[in-house]
C-alpha cells in the first residue's frame, strides 16, 4: 500500500526543514491540463521521485473553464460555477468532478499515492458569479453586492476584485476554503495577490484556511517587484511567497533571480519560503501560455545552476516540465539526493559577487556547502580561499556533488601565482566552472 501523505502545515508556516516540493501543470499545459495528465505526472512522482522528497502535485490555473486555451486567456469564458458562485472543475477535462464531486475524487487518488494535492486560485469573485448575483453561502447577500470593480487582475479576465469592508467578501473566501477542504486539497497557489500587494486578500485567506478545519499550504503569486519590508506581514499568512515574475527557460529570467536570493534567502526558513518560481525544466510549452512544444532552451550547465541556485537559496521547487516525457538527463536533475540535502541546511547566504563569480555558502549537519557560479560567458577557473567561504582554514574532504567526484585542495604556506589571492595559512579550493555554469562543494571535516 502506498504512503499517505504527511502532515501538512497551516497558513501561518512552512514545513520544518525544507520547503514545498512537487510538480505544477502550468509550463507544460498552462490553462488547459486535464484529470489524466495530472495523474500522469503524479504517478511519475509517486514512482521516481517521492523518495528524494517531490510530494505535491499542483493543478494551475482555469481549471474551471470549459473553452481554455493554449497561449492566453478567454475573457467572458463560461466557468464552471456552483449554486454559490463558486469554481468548480469543468468536467469535460476532469470527469471525475461531476455529479458535485468536485475536486475530491482526483485528490483522492492522487493522496492514495502517498501525495499532496494542490490547486491554483485567482484572487476576488468570479465575474460570472457577479452578473448572475449567485447568493453567497454565509453571506446574506448576492455576488454583486461584493464586487470591488476598481481593483481588478490586469492580465486575467475572469474575476473581480472583492471589497473588503463587506463582512460577506471574508464569507465568500470562507467558502470557497471550506469548499476545498471538502475536496481535500492541500495546496492552494493563490495568484494575483503581491503585484500590487493585496494585504487585505493575503489576510482573508489566511483566515480562511484558518477556518476550514484543514491544513492547508498557501502560496502567493506572482511577486513582480516584491519588497522586503514585506516579510512581517508574509511570514504571519503564507507558507511561500514568490519573488519574481513568471520564470522561463530562459538565461536572463535565471540571471535575474541571484539578486533577488541574495536578498531574501537569508530569511528563508519554517517561517516561510521564498520561492523563485517553478523549475521551467523537461519538456513544456506543450499547451502553454508561452512557446510551443519543445524540450527547454537551458544548455545542461544552465539547468545545473538553476537547481542549485533554487536549492542553496532554499526556495520551494516545483517541476515544470511534463515528467513522463521528459528526458532522463532532466529527471536526474531532481534525484540527486546530496545536492536536495542542501534544502535543509541553515546560514544560506551569498558571500562574494565580482565580475562573473558568484559564490554562496551554507552550514548542514557537521558539513559546510559551497556554490560557486560562473555568470560569464567564457569558462572559468578560480582558485577559492577556504576562509572566505566560511570553511576551516586547514580542510578535510571536499566533494563536488553533482559529479560525486573528490576536490584536491591546497594548504597555502606563501604567496604563488597559482594560488594569488589565497590568504598564507589558509586552502585553496581549485574550481573550473563552465559558462553560466554551477559547481556544488560539501566539505567533510
């Protein structure tokens, strides 16, 4: 018999150790993924990857719509709505949610693969729901009289905005969380909520999960120009946060987030997970918003940095990519059970940025880590101080851990060109890093 899944946490934290980890339908199928291929990747998952720690699986945005596409969004789409204006599964993608069951039976079978079920909301009230003035379970009150129309998603059409001074906008978001408890969701990616920052909306939420009797994960999007004077506020209502805009498979989307880590991965922790975004890894674009079908466009060495960036910044990581059809060099990314131990050290931080080098460092259980990156287009070839990433200055065994092969390192007793700016009395640490490429050091005292 398979796992059950483990317990989960509420709104207000994260897991103990390390962050959500799993597969999300919206860069291989976007608006448009089905009941079958969800089950699909979540068998992948029970099957290959459960063991090393991938444990949720999430079905993104538009679920409910009938009629979506490849490649954007259907303004006045007729969604899927119940007898209290909330989204239900459009059974024709998912056939086992009619009748009124909802979500329910595919969470059930995806728990009885010892997995975490997820699903993606937008923030507000259906704008179908509104036009008909669907009653508001707990409410006393019609949908249109919740509406804020002044507050609205600029890129998605399908809600409104709720306004919050109403008590009946809590009930509605009250009901929903309810309804989804039902179903047994696990997971709620909540979308819409940090670009610009909607804190009364983070907060209902959190309350409503709060209320629903089940442990639920929250998870914000999509944090476009995030500040970290947020973090208060994010650590009291949300499991994780993003960071940044939508990410791709793309060099400069990837590029783009060492700064952002920089700044919010020393914050990182049971409290809360900063999150750079999905991994845009393995075969996507297959009904997207963005591209066409393909394998993505990162050279092996830049899907190398990806992950370790993500995983020594301790971000949440969820698989892109469609997994039965991706390629086993892309999967072995994920089941390298070293480098994901990374997740669960303390004290991850940047420590050096000059030029193309950029290292950062992290303290795990008796080991020190090291990521080195090369941002450059050239190869590189460096020869790194022990102390100035925070190693002893006298070193035991050091590893490179996506290759598993040992570092030969040099104790310093006096300056030499080989070893220029390696402090006498400390080691060297030869590394040669490939462009845009990653190298991952443990070192065992």
């Amino acid at each position: 018999m398979p796992p059950t899944p483990g317990p989960v946490t509420t709104a207000a934290g994260g897991p103990p150790s390390r962050p959500p980890m799993g597969w999300n339908s919206w860069d291989c199928y976007g608006t448009t993924v089905t009941e079958e291929e969800v089950l699909a990747n979540a068998r992948f998952v029970a099957e290959h990857l459960l063991e090393f720690g991938w444990d949720t699986v999430v079905v993104d945005i538009d679920w409910s719509d009938p009629t979506a596409k490849a490649h954007g969004y259907n303004a006045g789409a007729p969604l899927c709505l119940d007898e209290h204006g909330r989204l239900v599964p459009d059974p024709s993608r998912f056939p086992s949610s009619t009748g009124g069951a909802g979500f329910a039976p595919l969470a059930a079978q995806v728990h009885a693969l010892g997995l975490r079920f997820g699903i993606h909301v937008m923030r507000g009230i259906p704008r179908a729901a509104v036009a008909a003035d669907t009653p508001v379970l707990g409410a006393g009150v019609g949908a249109a009289a919740l509406a804020d129309r002044t507050n609205v998603c600029e890129w998605n059409p399908d809600m409104l905005g709720l306004d919050h001074s109403h008590p009946g906008a809590q009930a509605y978001y009250d009901s929903t969380l309810a309804l989804y408890a039902q179903w047994g969701v696990d997971f709620l990616k909540a979308d819409d909520l940090l670009w610009p920052y909607q804190a009364a909306d983070v907060e209902a939420y959190a309350r409503a999960i709060a209320r629903s009797g089940r442990e639920i994960q929250l998870s914000l999007s999509p944090g476009r120009d995030l500040s970290l004077s947020r973090l208060a506020h994010l650590r009291a209502h949300a499991t994780t946060w993003r960071i940044c805009d939508d990410l791709w498979d793309r060099w400069e989307d990837v590029e783009a987030n060492f700064a952002r880590f920089a700044r919010w991965a020393p914050h990182a922790g049971p409290q809360g997970w900063p999150d750079g975004d999905m991994l845009p890894l393995g075969r996507i674009g297959l009904r997207a918003e963005r591209g066409e079908p393909r394998h993505d466009r990162l050279t092996p060495a830049e899907r190398r940095t990806l992950v370790t960036l993500w995983v020594v910044a301790r971000s949440p990581l969820m698989i892109g990519g469609d997994l039965p059809s991706s390629d086993p060099a892309t999967i072995a990314l994920f089941t390298n059970a070293d480098v994901l131990a990374v997740l669960e050290a303390t004290g991850n931080r940047e420590v050096f940025r000059e030029g193309p080098l950029v290292l950062w460092t992290a303290q795990g259980d008796g080991v020190g880590y090291v990521a080195a990156f090369n941002l450059g287009t050239e190869p590189l070839a460096v020869a790194l101080d022990s102390l100035d990433v925070d190693l002893p200055a006298r070193l035991g065994r050091v590893e490179e851990l996506w290759t598993g092969e040992a570092v030969t390192t040099s104790p310093v007793t006096a300056q030499e060109d080989a070893t220029r700016g390696v402090a006498p009395g400390s080691t060297a640490v030869p590394v040669t890093i490939e462009p845009h490429g990653a190298v991952l050091l443990r070192h065992t005292p």
